[in-house]
C-alpha cells in the first residue's frame, strides 16, 4: 500500500508539472543586444538615412570627390594610349578599310592595302578600331618596323607576333611563306612605319607584297607609313608584278575635326557640372594644331597639360583660402584660353627651339655626335656648357672626326645603320642651310685641319661649329627619347 500512494502521489506532480506554463528568462547579454537593436530603430525611423549621409559616414563626402574624380577621369582620356571611345568623322577611310576587310582577312583570302597620312591623322587607330569591330574572328598582329635594324629581320618579327616556330633567322622567310599557304586560316599583319624596311633593292618589301597578292594566300597585309607616294618611288615594279596594293591616305586634322574629337573624348566622361575645358579655348587648340601639323596627339598633348596647370593654379588657390579662412570645399579647376595658349608657348618655344625640333633623326644624330665631341656630353654644369659652347663656336669640330663619331652613336643605338660619307655630307650641307651650323674650309696647313676623301675623289677639308647655342641643341636632343641617355 505504501509504494501505491507514493507511485501514484508521483504521477500526479509530472501532470501538474506539464499543465503548468514554463518561464525562460533569456541571458543578460542577449536581452542587452535587443535593447540595443530596438534603440538603433527608433533612431532610424527618427532621422532617415540619405545619400549624402552614406557617403558621408563612408568618407567619401560626394561634392569634394567629384572634382577629384572627374579631373583623373578626364586627364585619362586625354592620354595619347587611351583608345578613343569612338572614331570621330574619317567616313570614307572607316569605309574603305571596311571593305578591305571584308573582302580579304573575313573571307580567308589574301590581300594588301598601304594607308599613308601624316603622324597623328589616326590611321593605326582607325584601323585598330574597324579590326575590333568585325563580325569575324581572325588573328591580326602589329608589327612596328623602326627597331628592325636589317629589312629581313621582318619576317622574324612577324612570326613571333603570330606565336609560329621556325628554323633560325635564315628559316624565317620559309616559315612564313608555309604559314601563307598552308595554314589554317587567313590573318592579318600590320607593319607600322613600313618605310623603316626600305632598302638597296626593296626585296623584303616586294616579297611582302607578293606573298599577299598570291591567288592561295592566306595573308592580308597592311602597311602604314607617313609618305604618301612610297609605293610610286621605292615600289615602281609592283603594277608589273599585279600585286600593287590598294591605297588609301589620310589628310590631316581640319579645326573641325579636331574639336569634334576632343569633345567626344570629354564627353565620355562628363558630368552634370560644366565643361571642364572651355569650348572657346578647345577651339585655340584646335586652331593651332590645324595650322602647324595638323597632329592630334600634339592637340592632346596641349589640352592634358593645360589641364594640369589649371587644376595646380586651383590648388594654390584653395591653400590659401584656407589658411585665411580655414578648410573650405574643394574649388572645380577650369581651362580657359589662358592656360591654353601658355601651354602652346611652351611647347612651340622659340624660332630656334622650332628650327630644331623640326630636324631629321639623322640630323639630330649629327649634332648628337658634335655635343659629344665638344666634351660636353654627361652632364656638366652650367659654366662647363658655356665654355665648350664658346670653343665649339669658335674653333669648330672636323667633318671627319664628326663623322666616325656619327658612326660610333649609330652602332650604340643599334635602331638603324649610319649613312654613307656622301649622304652624311648631304646632311650637314643641309643643316647648314637652315641655320643651324656653320660649314668652313681649312686653309692648307693649318694646324688642326685634317683631310677626308669624298666619294667624288674631291678633297674634303672642313669644319664644323654651332650656328646656334649648344645649350638650345642640348634640350631639342634631350627631347627625344633615344637619344636622351646618349647624353
């Protein structure tokens, strides 16, 4: 009886357990984290979150970073290697380089076209642009001919573009005539500056052009170069031979043109606030790259740097605001015609700086090679300039001596061969007409003088000295890129 009353005495606890209601408390630091949730939505709902407040609490407070951005942004675009966004005007080019492709490289069939056209006339970019834009797939390389130091050296070049083994330099031109007629598909092959393989007898070229124009070919051949009649003069053979190439030249930029390309270009990045380049200084620009060269990377150039300027003038200006003021939003930068037209000061510089910039690459390598032998080359000092000016002016240098130092530059570059001793007197005759040097005969027995032989036979017994200041011809040489660690 006893262990019944307590069985049943337990049963009734576990019932009276199970109807009863169970209360959980939750642990301090879970009922802190709800307060904390409920107090950050009565915040929320008391004061909205805006746009202007993300970018704010993020660090980015938007109307000082847009100016910021907007000036890289259009800086970049304004860059020589930033492809266009779209090619502005050339019509009949863009439809002709259209057709070339689609009745060669689209169709598996060979081909040859020479584009011509001054330096900035957007003939590789055009190109490069209606190549990306083609319906079909096709391999296509560019090949810039001005490293090449020996025209046979080009059918090498062109097959590592295209990723093709061959048998050593000698196995090149083997290689590509197997890719030509018996391989998988068309290509397409750009030789840049096409005018760099000119040789004695243009074999490498006339071979080129061949190859193209076969009936089996696979290979559509492009050349670019400056000169316009190159085919004319250097190729006379290729209408007998019924591989002449279709021609197609570009003019230069009108103002028109020129303005209508920087403006896409600005636009592509423009923003809800004004120009950030002043329409009337865009047409200076414009005006003064027309009437000089026509050369829309020079236009480029000049708008790029006179953005610089402003966006440096702007940057004094808020430094000074704020150590009147205190910190205040940053200024929006401006190009105006001011910062335009000082810029092209700049870059045009002087007659002198114009007369030189305006020489040959042979003819900079020859006052190259008279810098050197006047003991100013490496970089001396201000006073040492002026002296070995001084001496080189009033002494003079060899044409001799000028010239086998010539050759010792040409051999350092290793970028192309040294011209023959007539042409390199050509040259210096040249100079001398435009003012740049001064060209005097020896009297005999002079001390110092020396003697060279043309190819005439005709004795040849003069020197050399500067027209102009040697410091003049020291920065156009440093200008150019080559010839700047010469110096």
């Amino acid at each position: 009886m006893p262990a019944a009353r307590s069985t049943r005495t337990t049963a009734v606890k576990r019932k009276a357990l199970a109807e009863a209601p169970i209360s959980r408390q939750p642990p301090p630091e879970v009922a802190l984290a709800a307060q904390k949730a409920a107090a950050v939505a009565t915040l929320k709902s008391a004061f909205p979150v805006t746009k202007h407040s993300v970018a704010a609490a993020n660090g980015k407070g938007a109307k000082v970073a847009k100016p910021v951005s907007s000036f890289v942004a259009t800086k970049t675009v304004l860059h020589r290697s930033t492809a266009p966004p779209q090619i502005v005007g050339r019509e009949s080019e863009q439809a002709a380089i259209r057709q070339f492709l689609q009745t060669t490289v689209e169709k598996g069939r060979g081909g040859s076209m020479y584009i011509s056209g001054n330096p900035g006339t957007g003939k590789t970019a055009c190109l490069q642009t209606l190549i990306k834009q083609s319906v079909a797939s096709f391999p296509s390389v560019l090949v810039n001919c001005v490293p090449l130091t020996r025209p046979e050296q080009a059918y090498a070049a062109v097959l590592d573009a295209l990723n093709t083994e061959y048998d050593g330099a000698d196995g090149a031109l083997a290689g590509l005539e197997r890719l030509v007629f018996k391989g998988k598909g068309a290509f397409l092959v750009i030789l840049d500056e096409v005018d760099s393989l000119l040789g004695s007898k243009q074999e490498v070229l006339y071979r080129l052009f061949e190859l193209a124009a076969h009936p089996d070919s696979r290979l559509a051949l492009v050349g670019i170069a400056n000169a316009l009649d190159l085919t004319d003069r250097f190729l006379p053979r290729l209408q007998a031979r019924n591989c002449e190439p279709i021609l197609l030249n570009f003019n230069p930029y009108q103002v028109n043109d020129i303005v209508a390309i920087l403006q896409s270009r600005l636009d592509s990045v423009a923003t809800t606030e004004e120009p950030v380049i002043q329409k009337a200084a865009l047409e200076l620009c414009a005006r003064k790259v027309a009437a000089t060269s026509g050369d829309l990377r020079k236009a480029l150039d000049v708008c790029r740097q006179a953005l610089e300027a402003a966006e440096a003038e702007c940057k004094k200006k808020a430094r000074l605001v704020d150590k009147e003021n205190g910190p205040a939003a940053a200024p929006v930068p401006k190009v105006s015609i001011m910062h335009i037209a000082k810029v092209l000061t700049s870059l045009n510089g002087s007659p002198i700086a114009q007369k030189l910039n305006a020489l040959n690459f042979q003819q900079k390598l020859v006052l190259c090679a008279f810098v050197s032998l006047s003991g100013n080359a490496g970089g001396s000092g201000p006073a040492e300039a002026a002296a070995s000016s001084k001496k080189s002016a009033v002494g003079g240098i060899a044409v001799s001596k000028l010239f086998a130092e010539y050759g010792v530059i040409c051999d350092r570059l290793g970028m192309l061969a040294p011209v023959t001793r007539t042409e390199f007197l050509d040259l210096v005759t040249m100079m001398e007409t435009q003012g740049v040097v001064i060209v005097e005969t020896l009297r005999a027995g002079r001390r110092g003088g020396c003697r060279i032989a043309s190819n005439s036979g005709a004795a040849d017994d003069r020197t050399l000295r500067l027209a102009v200041d040697e410091a003049d011809i020291r920065r156009a040489l440093m200008s150019t890129p080559a010839l700047g660690p010469i110096l």
